[in-house]
C-alpha cells in the first residue's frame, strides 16, 4: 500500500506552485509586522498625533537630541516661584525680548574659546584662569587658592592671557555675592545642560566656602542645537530678573537646574 502523501505533493504543480507563494507571502509578513512591532516598542519609530506633529517634539516629556529624556517646564510656574508677577511675565516671555543679549553673551563664549558648557574664568585684575568643564569642587578650588595666594609657579600654567571677555558689569550682569569682591568667577552656561547642573552644584560650594572673597556672574550660552529649552530657559530668567531683580534670577536659575 502507497503512503500517504503530503497535501503539497497531491497538488498539480501549478496549483502547488501558487500555495508556495501564499505561504511565502504569509512568513514574510508575519516576520515584517514583529519587526515593525519591536521598532515602535523601542521607541525609535515617531508616532504622530491626530494634528500630524511628531509627539516627541510636542511632548515637554520627550526624548531631547542628546538622547535623555527632557525634563517638563512649566515657565509661568517657575517664574511665580521665583517671585515674578506671572501676567508681567508672560508678557514679556512671549515676546522674546532677551534674544540679542543671549546671542551676545552665546557669541562672547565662543570668542574666549568656549567650545561646550559650562564654560567659566576666574578673573582678578588682569588674570584670567579658565575653568574648562564641570569641574570639581577640588579642582576649582585649587584653581582659585592659586589666584587668591598669587601662586607664579601654579598660575604660569593655570592662566591664559588670550580669553577676552566683557568686563563685569555691576549694573547689568547677574551677581551672586559681594558685588565688590575682588575675585569673579564668570561663568557661561546652559540651564538644559546636565554638565551644567552639575557645576552649578560645584560653583554653591565654592560660594560658601569663599563667602565675600569672591563674586559668581551668570552669562548665558545656550546649546540650542541639542537642548530644545535652552533658549526659553534664558529668555524665562531674564524676564523674572527684569520683573523681581536679582535674587528673583538666581532663584529661577537654582530651580532651572533642579528640575532636571
């Protein structure tokens, strides 16, 4: 007696033909659909909502382009917290006053030789000391102990007489600390940089450590091209400065930083 036969082999070579077709068409999607399935769980694949706007750049909470996660700002919020009137400032954030002074200060980082955030000097009289990156309370500290102890051995590596920077201006800049002290330390930054944030940590200790004998001036440098905040941010703290002065500025920065 003749074994069965497949189903496949009772076909005439036409029909098994075209079931072979089917069946390959079939494993091919199925394998296609997985794959899409697992690109779309990974979250590399944008999902548009009903108005066609990727979610990823409409969502506060989305994926920033230097691949971590951004933090939610509610601006108005922080402001208020800060102690800026929230209808003044909504005011002026809207309409976006600050943009040449952060371009200028943006534009005055790159001259000294900035080429990231934060980007600080240390200057006394005619010294200048850059402080290249988030740097350590140690190291920082090294730094300023050589400035304030005149240390020639230490300051003929430490300083760079080519940085040209705006004078500090006690008027116009923002201050923390004794706006007499003879030692400032200038300091442009990113309030969306979590480099920043950490040196932010660094620059309140050496506040307190230093107490009078130095000064801490905040000037802007927003990495635009990679924090999507970074601008509305400095925008943000110019106008609670503007609106509630200084105290209110340094307040919104602190917070800034805080809430990444």
């Amino acid at each position: 007696m003749e074994e069965n036969k497949g189903i496949i082999n009772n076909l005439s070579p036409k029909a098994a033909f075209k079931a072979g077709l089917v069946s390959g068409l079939l494993i091919i999607i199925v394998i296609g659909f997985f794959i899409l399935l697992g690109v779309i769980l990974s979250g590399k694949l944008p999902i548009k909502n009903n108005n066609g706007a990727n979610n990823a750049a409409a969502n506060n909470n989305a994926v920033a382009n230097n691949g971590q996660v951004a933090p939610s700002y509610d601006y108005a919020k922080m402001a208020t917290a800060a102690g800026a009137d929230k209808n003044k400032f909504n005011s002026c954030f809207s309409a976006k006053k600050y943009t040449d002074k952060i371009n200028a200060q943006s534009a005055d980082a790159q001259k000294a030789g900035a080429q990231g955030t934060p980007y600080a000097v240390i200057i006394s009289g005619n010294t200048k000391v850059p402080i290249k990156g988030a740097l350590p309370f140690a190291d920082v500290k090294n730094l300023l102990d050589a400035v304030i102890n005149n240390d020639a051995t230490q300051l003929k590596t430490m300083t760079d007489d080519t940085i040209v920077i705006p004078a500090v201006d006690k008027n116009k800049d923002w201050i923390k600390g004794d706006k007499n002290a003879s030692i400032s330390i200038v300091e442009y930054s990113d309030m969306q940089c979590p480099y920043c944030q950490r040196f932010h940590g660094t620059m309140i200790q050496v506040m307190d450590a230093y107490k009078d004998k130095i000064n801490w001036i905040y000037r802007h440098f927003p990495l635009t091209s990679i924090h999507d905040y970074a601008m509305d941010l400095a925008q943000a703290s110019e106008c609670v400065g503007e609106i509630s002065g200084n105290d209110a500025f340094w307040k919104f920065v602190d917070s800034s930083v805080q809430t990444q």
